[in-house]
C-alpha cells in the first residue's frame, strides 16, 4: 500500500493517481453489451480503488479510468493495468498474457497515462 507522508501537524495525506488506459482498434461486435458486463466486473473487484469504464463504439476505443494508492507513478500503473485485466477475467473477457498491455502499447493500440489525484487528507 501507499506510504504515508506527514504534511507539517495536519496529519497523513495518502498519494493517489489516476490512470487512464485507452485501448484502440477493438472489434465493436457485442461491445455495447460487454460494457455492462466489464462494468460490474470492475466494481465486483476487491480493494480501494474507483474504476469506470467509457468507449466510443463507432471508432473502437475503450477507456478505463481507475483511482487507486501507490508508491509512485508506476506503481500506480502497474497496479491499475492488473486491476483492469483481472476485471476482463471477472467478465469473461481474455487477455493473451501478463504483458498483453505492453504488446498494445507497442503496436500502438494503447496508450496509458498515470497522473497525481488530488491529496487527501486523512484525519
């Protein structure tokens, strides 16, 4: 989990990221029906973190958006693309290997980005 950083007497603030992972190129039959089914996937997975999927059926594009704690930005990565696959393996949906995103990456059908959430300040 997250290391906690001491903010001057006003307590322990949590690092949050947001990451967005937006893959191209998907085949759009069943897709509308599958988003439901991913949906409840991503909801139905354990640990704190806020998930949402989105996709433009006419251009085939999918975009997970999750909100989780990490270390550092890639972990946050690394934490957000597992908690993204094993959604799909809750929804019925498979990914040909661990390194299935990067292989996306590369043929450039994907494309990730991790940034800094908003602090939150636990009292």
């Amino acid at each position: 989990m997250a290391q906690e950083v001491w903010v001057l007497e006003g307590g322990a603030v949590s690092r949050w990221f947001y990451v967005e992972l937006r893959c191209q190129d998907i085949p759009s039959e069943d897709l509308d029906a599958q988003l439901d089914v991913i949906m409840e996937a991503l909801i139905a997975e354990p640990g704190d973190v806020d998930a949402d999927v989105g996709a433009d059926l006419v251009a085939g594009t999918v975009d997970f958006c999750v909100s989780l704690q990490a270390d550092d930005p890639g972990a946050a990565l690394s934490r957000a693309l597992a908690f993204v696959r094993s959604a799909l393996h809750g929804a019925g949906i498979r990914t040909p290997e661990r390194e299935w995103i990067a292989e996306l990456v590369d043929r450039g059908d994907a494309v990730a980005t991790v940034r800094p959430s908003e602090l939150l300040v636990n009292s």
